[in-house]
C-alpha cells in the first residue's frame, strides 16, 4: 500500500477560491431576512475584498510575497465562515439567538476588515512589484538607497499585518540593520512606520517581541535626533515607562537607556510628568540593576531642567535616592548623579537645605576624593560650588584642608573645566592662611590661566584666586621667585599685547606689592614692570595707578626726603 502526500494549496489556488467563493456568496447576502443592516455592512467589504484580490493579482511577483502566504488561508477561513452565516440568516426556519448571531456578525465584520486592511497596506506599499524571499537579504554597504528604503519597508509591513514569527524575524533585521550601521536609523525612522513598532512595546504584546521592540526602540532614540523625534511624537514614552514599571530587568534597562535619549531633548522632557514617570524613575532607582540606576538617574539628571519636575523630585523623596547613588551607584551612575544635584543646588535655598539634611556635600567631597573620572569630577565640584552658597557647606568646606588640597591640585593637573571651577571655588571661599600657605604651588597654574581667554570667566576666577593665596606674605615672596611667573606676569602687562586684558595682571601686580616688601618690588622693577604700568596708568587702565603707586612709593618717598633736605 502506497502511501501519497498532498502538497499545500498555492496562493494563487487559494486566490482563485476565495474570489470564487465571493462571486457566490455576494448575490445570496441580498436574500437575508434577518440582521439586514448588519450584512449591508458585510455586503460592502465582500465587494471591497473581491476588488483588491483582483487587483493583488495582477502583479506578476504577488504569490511570492511570505504575507499572502500567511493572510490568504486566514482570509479563505472568514469567508467560509461568512458564508455560513448567511446560510443561517437566509433561513427563516434557523433559531440561534439574536444576541448570539449579533455577536457572530460583529466579529466576522471585525476579522473581515482588519484583514481587507491588511491586504490593502500591503498592495498600496510597492513591496508586491518585486518578489520578496521569506528572510530578506540584508543591506550591505554597497546597496543603494531605493535597496535600503525597500528592505525597511517591508520589515515595517512584515510588523504589522505578519505573524508571530515574521514579527519576530523582522525585529530581528531590524535590530541587526540598526547595529550594522548606525546611519540607517534616520532611513527607519523615514521609511517605517514607528507607529506599529511602538505597538509592539504594550502589555499585550508576546514577551519575545516586546523585549526586541525595546532594543530596537532604545537604539533608534540613541542613534540620531530625527529617529528620537519620531519615536517620542509616536508616543514611546508612556509604554517605556510601563515596561520600566513591570517587565524583565532587561527589558527595563533598554527603556530605561530609551528614556533616558529622549528626555535628553529639554523639548521632551515636560511628558515625563504626564505618565506619573517621576516615581517610576525613582523605584528603578532604588531597585535597578546598576545599568537600569545609571539610566534611570540619568533620565531624572535630564527632567530636573524642568522647575515643575524638580518639585516633584523633591516631594517624591528623590534626594536621599541622588544621595546613595553618589555613595553606592556605579561610576556611571555616580556621575549623573552628581549632575542632578548640581542642577538642583542652583535652583533655590530649599533644594540647598534638602540636600545639606540629606548630607549630600559630605558624600560630594567623598566622590571627589575617590574619583578619577574628569567629567564625574567636574560634576562634584559644580555640585559643591552650588551647595557652597549655604553657610552650613562653607564652614564644611572650609574646616576640610584635605578639599582645598585637592582643588589646588585640579588647578594644577586637571584639564581646563576643572581648573575653571576650582579656581571658581578658591576663590570664593575665605579659607585660612595656613591653608593659604599649604597650596601656594598652585600659584604658577593660576598665573597660567590668566592667559586663557576661553572659557569665558576663566581669567578673572583665576585672578581673584591668585589674588586671595597673595593675602600671605610667604606667598607674595615665593611668586617673585618663579621667573616664569613673573615672565608670564610682564608680558600680561606689556601694553603692546594686545591679546591679554590688562586689569588682570595690574591686580596682580598691587596684590604683589600690598606688603610693601623690598625683594619684590626689586624684582618686579628689573623685570620692567614699572615702564609697563606707568604707560597703563596713562592710559587710565583701570587699577593702573594704584599699583604704580605701590611699586614706586619708597623711590617716591626717597625723592621727596631729598628734596626737604636740600
């Protein structure tokens, strides 16, 4: 006995059922005698699906499309069952309920138009002029650009109206295409419609594909400005914030990463609030991973921009949360972190007495003193010059000699930003002259940064700093002995620099001189800082004349003495 295997229908035998089916059932939909409103309706999407399963058939490649595979079995189902319920509608003799052949009605009229929906996407999006392979090929670096926008195009097509496995395949494209070149993602965010990728990030989605829905999401707001626009104006954030709340801690991770990007347009950031996503923020905070705390904050970092938000950060209980992480997150984390408190020092006293209760400068200058990283340290210290506007922080500050050690040699050592800042804070605080005495080392880098024209404010920080260590005669007398710093001082003075601003060293030059000592007005005067200051003091530089007056009072003097007695 010979066994024999059927081999599956073709779409194109499918088709030709259906459409024969439909030529039958049509002219029988005219003699209901029940629910005649209810199949005016169907009536009008039987003709709709004959008319486009005649136009789908027109183009050569269309039975190769994977998607009439999987849509045309589906679709000859529901006309079967249509047909079916027209029997049963037709005779009088037929008794089911109302209420149960309404609800029937309902649902085949549903399933009719989602897959007439279906099968009018994929005829009106171009995919059936060519034929499509069940894995499509993946672009290369050589592929053109018509090649690019048809491969996303029928991902995006495949995402809405495929299966769960061309679903799932097709997020698996997508995120192989958005790793292999990061300049697809403004081609995706073009072409695709981000609508249906963003779908797939609700509740109801299958765990596997809401998990790659989140990757893939999380690496288009991360790759360029307009893919971000367009995930964000598609309404990603409330569903990331969902995912954040209840799904796997991968998952919550990547939208955490995703929220992240997007609230990092100032333009975004108000929406966090209009999702409760505050809290949400915070608890993963508390309870993420280290990658998920590092997001999270970082996210919080960027809508504490917002006074509203940070209000609400505040009556959350987020300070305490801010507080550990600089403690005990990451050193990514740490870094926002530190970031968050910065902004938030510098938005009013109550925020300042938050964070002083909480004890966030101690841990500041802990961070600082562990911390290695230059942005993690430029983030400390403008976190610590904001909190410094409290009296309780200054009398910390001041009492730590081990802080003003180490600002002194971030002047010395550090890049540019740290050495603006910590010149800010040196010269801010009123600290002892002991401590004056114990980073006078630090005075060469300060006269150094009175050259920089950039960052703006730089010369003048650097000038009250030098300034205010010059308070001490040790250091008056150890600044004239560097020739390099007196050098640097000169040619600050030479008036026929134009590139340096004069006010500067001229202060300098009278802080020098406030003692009235003898070596260094005789150091001063051979370098030629006499000849300089008398032509500044012409020009009414301000500070010019006071400083030559110091500079040249004992010859002043001596030369009046002289005269009395002749």
């Amino acid at each position: 006995m010979h066994s024999t295997t059927t081999s599956p229908p073709q779409p194109a035998e499918i088709c030709d059922k259906i459409i024969q089916l439909l030529s039958q059932l049509l002219p029988s939909t005219l003699s209901v005698i029940s629910f005649t409103s209810r199949w005016q309706i169907l009536r009008r999407k039987l003709a709709s699906l004959k008319s486009l399963l005649s136009e789908i058939s027109y183009f050569p490649h269309w039975s190769d499309n994977p998607l009439i595979h999987s849509l045309l079995p589906n679709l000859l189902s529901t006309v079967y069952r249509t047909q079916t319920l027209c029997h049963q509608c037709c005779d009088p003799s037929f008794n089911p309920g109302k209420l149960l052949m309404q609800s029937d009605l309902d649902m085949t009229t549903d399933w009719l138009s989602k897959q007439i929906n279906d099968l009018d996407f994929l005829l009106r999006s171009g995919v059936l002029h060519q034929s499509t392979a069940i894995v499509l090929p993946h672009p290369t670096a050589n592929s053109s650009k018509d090649d690019l926008s048809f491969f996303v195009k029928n991902l995006f097509i495949r995402l809405q109206i495929g299966s769960l496995d061309f679903k799932r395949d097709a997020l698996d494209s997508l995120v192989q295409l958005l790793s292999d070149d990061e300049k697809s993602a403004s081609v995706v965010a073009k072409e695709g419609n981000m609508r249906f990728l963003i779908q797939l990030l609700d509740s109801n989605s299958q765990d596997s594909l809401r998990e790659l829905a989140v990757l893939a999401v999380s690496m288009l707001v991360s790759m360029s400005d307009f893919s971000r626009k367009c995930v964000f104006e598609e309404g990603a954030l409330g569903p990331l914030l969902r995912i954040i709340e209840c799904s796997t801690m991968p998952a919550k991770e990547k939208a955490a990463m995703a929220v992240e990007f997007i609230t990092a347009d100032t333009d975004n950031a108000w929406a966090i609030s209009a999702y409760g996503g505050v809290s949400i923020l915070l608890e993963l905070c508390k309870s993420g991973s280290g990658i998920a705390q590092s997001h999270s904050i970082g996210a919080i970092k960027n809508v504490s921009t917002v006074e509203e938000i940070r209000i609400a950060l505040a009556e959350e209980g987020a300070i305490p949360v801010l507080v550990q992480l600089l403690v005990f997150g990451t050193p990514s984390a740490q870094e926002k972190a530190a970031n968050c408190i910065a902004i938030i020092a510098l938005s009013g006293k109550n925020f300042r007495d938050l964070l002083v209760k909480e004890k966030a400068l101690q841990s500041l200058l802990q961070l600082l003193h562990e911390s290695s990283n230059s942005d993690t340290l430029e983030h400390v210290l403008r976190a610590v010059y904001s909190l410094s506007e409290s009296d309780v922080s200054d009398q910390i500050l001041l009492g730590s000699t081990s802080f003003i050690v180490e600002i002194s040699e971030l002047i010395k050592h550090g890049n540019i930003m740290l050495q603006h800042i910590s010149a800010s804070l040196l010269s801010k605080l009123s600290i002892s002259d002991d401590n004056k005495r114990a980073i006078g080392g630090c005075m060469g880098s300060l006269v150094k940064l009175m050259e920089s024209a950039k960052p703006n404010g730089l010369q003048e920080v650097a000038t009250n700093a030098l300034v205010s260590l010059l308070s001490v005669k040790l250091n008056r007398k150890e600044l004239v002995r560097d020739e390099k710093c007196v050098m640097r001082l000169m040619l600050m003075l030479d008036p026929k620099n134009e590139l340096a601003s004069k006010k500067f060293p001229v202060t300098v030059v009278a802080a020098i001189m406030s003692g009235g000592s003898q070596s260094c007005r005789k150091t001063l005067m051979a370098a030629g800082a006499y000849g300089h200051l008398r032509i500044l003091a012409e020009m009414e530089v301000a500070g010019a004349k006071k400083a030559l007056q110091r500079l040249s009072g004992n010859r002043l003097k001596s030369i009046l003495t002289r005269t009395w007695r002749e």
